[in-house]
C-alpha cells in the first residue's frame, strides 16, 4: 500500500537530450502538430479468428483506410479498394466527387458477418459494395432517407429505418418488407431518440433493432415524444439562421414512452413485450440483446434507475422476469448477459459495492461469484466453455491500471494475464482462444500485441517507441495517494513545471472532471490531452490532478455517497487535496486555480461558488443547474426533484453567483446539444445581477467537445492566456 507521502516514478524517463518545448503549433496546428502517440493500430476488432480489422485514420485529412492485419503473420493489406468504391460511388446521381472520396474513406462501415460486403448510404438510398469484387449495387429504390442498417447474420437481408418506420430488404431481389406502418416524427420504431443513445445505449448510437441468430426475427424499440419537451437551439452564425429542434427531457419532466416488439420477417404483426406491470415506474429499456434459445432478453429500470429487471419474453411477447438488481444507491447497467449452452449466463453485477462477475442460472439465482474483493472486474469479454475459462479485464492490480485476468468457471485459477503494469485493453474472437491487447502506460503510448489465451505473447503487431517524445522537454508525472479527512485514499497526479526548484513556491493548476466513475489519474497514455498539461507545466505552473472518491473507479461503494448531492462530497475531497498541497513547500497556496470541462466544469463552477480555496476557475460546457440537464443521466443520480428540491437547489452554481470567489473564465460551444449554452448564459446573468466580474467565451458552430482545429487552438490559448494571467501575473493579451 502507497503512502501519502510517498511518490512513485514511473520508469521509461525520457531521454537525457531533451532540447524542445512544446508548443500549441505542435499539439493543435493541423500543418505542423507532432503525432506523439506513436504507430500502434487502434480501433482493432476481430473479422474471424485469424484476421483484425484496422480502421486506419490519417490525423491530418481525417479520411480512413481500412486494412487487415493477419494476426499470425502480422502482414498487412487493404480490406478493400477504396479507390475502387470512391469510382462506383461517383457515378451515383447528386454524389459529388467530394462526397465519394470522402463516403470511400468514413471510419465506420456496417460489415456482414463473413466480412465479404458492406452496406452505405449515398444519394439518398442504400448500397451493397462487394469486396471480392469491388462492385457496389443499389439496395433501396423508394423515396425516403434510409438510416440505421444492420445485416442480417446470414448476411440475405438488411434491415433499416424509412421516415420512422422499420424494414428489411432481400440483398439479392431488392424486394422490401414494411415491419411497422406508425412511425412518424414523433413515434420512432427501431431507431433511438438523443437522450437513449447519449444515455442509455452509448453515444452515436441510433440503432434500436436486433436481428435473431437465425435471421428470422427483429425486436426493436418503439419510442413516443408525444409530450416530451423540445429544446430549441440556434446557430447564430449560419446565414440564415440555423435552428434545431430536438425532444429534450429534463428531470421530472416527460420521458419519451418505450415499447419493446418482437416482428418475424416471413410476415405477421408486431407483438408487443407485456410491460404493464412496469407502468408506474415510468420504464427505461435499457439493454436489449438475443438468448441462444431464441428470446428476447432485456433490460427495465424504473425512471430514477433504482433498480433493474431482466426478463425474457418469447415471440408471441409472453415474458418472465428472471433477476431484479437494488443497491444502497442507483442500479448501473452493465452490458447483456453472457449466455452458455446449459442456460446459465454470467452477469456483472455491483450488488456487494464493487463490480464482480457471477455465474447466475436461469432463475436468476447465484451459482457462483466469480470474483470478489476490493477492485472491480470492469469489461466482461466472454468465456471459451470447452476449457472452462471466463476472460475479463479489471483492477486486482491497481485501480489506476487495468489487466486482463482469466478465472475458471467454479471460481478457481484466478490469473492475472498481463504483465507490464499500466493499461491493458483487450478484444477477442468468438472463440476466446486467443486475444488482442494494447498496452500503455502514463509515458509509454501504446503497443500492440497478440496473446494466446494464457497471455503468452504470439505476435507483436506494434512497439515502436515514440521516437518524437525524446526530443522534448517534459517532466515525469508523479503519482501519490493522499488522504482524504475520513482516511479514504484519492489517486493523484503532480506534474511538475520542467527544472523544477524545490526552493520556491509554485502556483497549481487542479485539472478535473470529478463525474461518477470517471477517473482521471490512470497509468495510461493520455495522448494529446495529457501533453497539454505538460505545456501548462512548462509555462511553471504545477498541475494537479487528484481524482474525488466517487470519480476513483474504486467501485460503486465510492461513488455512492456522491448520491442526490453532486458536488458536494466531491468538493470535500478536492479539499483535502488541496490541503495536501498547501503543505507543501514547493506550493503557494494563495496560487491555486481550477479547470474542467462538461462534468469538471459543473465542478469548477461549483468551487468558486462554494468555496474559498481557489484563486481562479475555467468552466467548460459546465451544468450550472442540474434541472438544466437531461433527466436520465440526472435523476440516476439526483432523483426526482420532487423527491430532492433541496438537493437540486444546493448544488446549483447559478444560484449561488453571489458568492463566486476567484477569477472566473465560462466558455461554451454555442450550440452544444449536450450540456446546452443556456447553462453557461444563465450563470452568466446571475453574476451579473450580482455584480460579480468574470470572463466568457462561446465558440460558434461547436457542440459540447470543441472539435474544429482552429477553434480548439483557439481555445487553449485562451486558457494558457487566463493561466497565465492570474496564476503568474503576466498582463494580459492585447
């Protein structure tokens, strides 16, 4: 166990030459920034058993190359002709040039099964490319935009989403089947609304279908936004204006109301899943997924996620609930259930406060836990039964860092696969024989090798250095623990401004995002993100990051006393941290700022309206109000407000504008669909009312993440500038 006072530096320093300082041209200038992170491939996934998929992304341009690494041989090659595509796809009516090369080389394809065909959108209907022999036929003929395709597993049909509604078309004839005739824009059948991907089913995705595993059958989603408020934002940049509007439930108010149907493809109606008993709790499905015998398995929590069901239901919609979830707090959804041939299935579950695996029967009851302890078993991958191995990743090591681990199906031979510490992130085939991993750690970026199902290494795809990191001069991060006041150990990070002199005192920067189970000290390569912190570093100021309990991913014992207050145990935590630095003496304590973006943001907002401690604050895309932010995210973890009006009031920045302390800089995408700019101008006027100073910063055409080249070097100039400014005195800019 580490001490508070004891300081861990990771090995592989860099090298002795170090000559260069970073830059903003060299971190954001599409012309001249330096790809630290190395030539690892990333985004790997299985085609089949011997070969990985590689989408393979140029940094400058943002076009994708598709290729294939043979996983034994490490060899190679495209996994098809883009040039071939971009040809066919220019010949298509009201598809430019521009838009072919650019549809030729998108990062995500929707591949069949056998990796033989993809299916694309283009000119307003869907198309088949067959890779073997690059030719791209035309699947949908009627009028309509098709959205949301997905093939078949025996690869003879895809189906899709038409004005709302769901259908299926046969590859081979083109002839369409309708499988709902009630769609409309406010009853949306297999496709999801903003707030159920962005919450619920992962951001960026829209599909709300599911193929059977024999090809027979959809079940798919019915959303209805009759009632659901809608949100306006508006693009005042465009000419003429652009306007948005989009359903955008906030808590307490309508969610949109779901259905669960189960349609056969050789003709019949719907047959909707019996949900009546679920009626006054206001359901959410949140997970819905295929049993190897046929049924439908899915996933209900109650509105204010208090608890979760998962039931099976067959094609006629008769269902059984087979587990219900409750823990001290709210209930997180973590995935389907991995289903073996008996019946049984293995389930994580975070029922004793820590994620675990557990090998469940078909009643739901416990065969097995699998694993226990203090740490969390956080990725599922799946289990090769003939050998009796479950493979999962987790934290036994180190919260910090992630292994891969391997434990028979009785719960014996616990093994810890991955070697080096630091981050290990896994994918495996079907099979489970044999897994992709890449490694990093907080100065290594990542390298890539294949292991066979012991761990043992077969093939190094990549591990070449990042030769480019030698040439700069950067500090080694440090990582600590410091104690919070109750003794609970937080994860930290100090790094320190290059040279640095233990004799003087230096201003902190605390960089933060606080959010539940959203850690930020990891022993794992942070890409550009992490050297911008190097840059704060260089211009000598000591950045900070110390991670609040309930943000620690020390299971969701730490994260629960976070409940129904939000910002108010996180900000005893970044206290007591902060208190750790003020014994320092390398640290001036009338020097120490804050910063954080969407979730960090809320924080810093949150300290300078309720603390004292900080000298000066930058709020990103910052919830100031969390009646102002989406109702399924919010009430998992505030509740209703009717239920928690003094918990919605207390720890809202906005209403406490009147005692902001330190220098404030607010900046917001100004039309962020996200965390909304009226959060940020809201906040704003409360200031001004009460006469408090402050900055602002709104970034035309930006969402929540602040994407474009030059608006994102914009804006981290602006925040060394404000830095700067109040954490070393430097004037500001003319």
């Amino acid at each position: 166990m580490r001490s508070a006072a004891l300081i861990v530096l990771l090995a592989c320093a860099p090298a002795a030459a170090q000559d260069k300082s970073l830059s903003l041209d060299v971190l954001y200038d599409p012309a001249s920034k330096v790809d630290f992170s190395g030539t690892a491939p990333r985004g790997l996934t299985w085609l089949d058993e011997a070969r990985l998929h590689w989408p393979k992304t140029d940094p400058r341009t943002g076009l994708t190359e598709h290729l294939v690494i043979d996983a034994d041989s490490g060899a190679t090659h495209a996994l098809f002709s883009a040039a071939a595509l971009e040809d066919a796809l220019a010949r298509i009516a009201g598809v430019t040039a521009a838009s072919a090369r650019t549809l030729a080389r998108q990062k995500k394809y929707v591949l069949d099964r056998q990796a033989r065909a993809l299916v694309l959108p283009a000119g307003g209907d869907l198309y088949v490319f067959t890779i073997a022999t690059s030719g791209l036929s035309r699947l949908t003929k009627a009028p309509g935009t098709e959205e949301e395709p997905a093939w078949s597993p025996d690869a003879r049909r895809v189906a899709f989403v038409r004005d709302h509604d769901l259908y299926v078309v046969e590859v081979a004839t083109g002839r369409e089947q309708r499988l709902s005739s009630d769609g409309s824009p406010d009853i949306l059948n297999g496709k999801l609304d903003w707030v159920y991907q962005e919450e619920i089913y992962g951001r960026d995705v829209f599909k709300g279908h599911w193929w059977s595993a024999d090809s027979s059958t959809l079940a798919y989603l019915q959303l209805d936004e009759r009632g659901v408020p809608r949100f306006t934002l508006v693009d005042e940049s465009a000419e003429p204006l652009g306007v948005e509007v989009t359903p955008y439930p906030r808590p307490g108010e309508r969610n949109p109301k779901v259905r669960l149907g189960v349609v056969r493809i050789a003709g019949g109606t719907t047959r909707w899943v019996d949900l009546a008993p679920y009626a006054a709790a206001e359901p959410l499905i949140v997970d819905v997924a295929w049993t190897p015998a046929g049924q439908v398995a899915y996933q209900v929590q109650d509105r204010a996620q208090t608890w979760l069901d998962l039931s099976v239901a067959d094609a006629a919609g008769r269902a059984r609930k087979v587990l219900r979830e409750t823990t001290a707090a709210w209930v997180e959804s973590h995935g389907s259930p991995h289903w073996l041939k008996d019946g049984t299935f293995l389930w994580l579950s975070e029922r004793d406060g820590w994620k675990h695996v557990y090998h469940l029967g078909r009643d739901g009851n416990v065969i097995r836990q699998l694993t226990r302890g203090e740490w969390e078993a956080r990725t599922l991958h799946g289990v090769d039964e003939r050998a009796g191995w479950v493979y999962f990743s987790g934290t036994e090591r180190s919260a910090i860092g992630s292994d891969v681990f391997r434990v028979q199906l009785d719960g014996s031979r616990l093994t810890r696969l991955s070697q080096r510490a630091g981050t290990h992130v896994a994918a495996f085939p079907l099979s489970m024989a044999r897994y992709v991993a890449g490694w990093s750690d907080l100065w290594t970026p990542p390298e890539v090798r294949v292991h066979a199902g012991d761990g043992t290494v077969t093939r190094v795809i990549d591990a070449a250095p990042a030769k480019e990191l030698a040439a700069y001069r950067l500090s080694r991060p440090e990582l600590l623990q410091v104690r919070a006041r109750d003794g609970f150990l937080m994860e930290a990070m100090l790094i320190k401004p290059p040279g640095f002199d233990p004799g003087r005192r230096y201003p902190v920067l605390q960089s933060t995002y606080a959010g539940p189970h959203a850690p930020r000290v990891k022993n794992a390569w942070g890409g550009t993100s992490h050297l911008f912190l190097q840059l704060i570093a260089q211009r000598g100021v000591l950045v900070w990051v110390c991670d609040n309990r309930s943000a620690s991913g020390k299971g969701a014992v730490s994260a629960w006393k976070a409940y129904k207050r939000l910002g108010v145990s996180e900000l005893e935590d970044i206290e007591d941290g902060v208190a750790w630095l003020r014994r320092q003496p390398f640290v001036d304590p009338a020097r120490i700022g804050i910063e954080g973006w969407s979730y960090g943001g809320f924080m810093a907002s949150y300290a300078l309206t309720h603390s004292t401690s900080f000298a000066m604050g930058i709020a990103g895309g910052p919830v100031t109000d969390w009646r102002l932010y989406d109702s399924v995210y919010t009430e998992r973890y505030m509740g209703l407000p009717a239920g928690n009006e003094s918990g919605y009031a207390e720890t809202a920045p906005r209403r406490a504008a009147a005692s902001l302390s330190g220098r404030l800089l607010l900046v917001h995408g100004a039309i962020d669909d996200n965390v909304h700019p009226q959060n940020t101008l809201q906040f704003a006027h409360e200031l001004q009312k009460a006469g408090k100073p402050f900055r602002m910063m709104l970034y035309p055409k930006s969402r929540h993440g602040i994407t474009d080249p030059a608006q994102l070097r914009h804006l981290r100039g602006l925040m060394l500038d404000f830095i700067e400014e109040t954490l070393l005195g430097a004037k500001p800019p003319a």
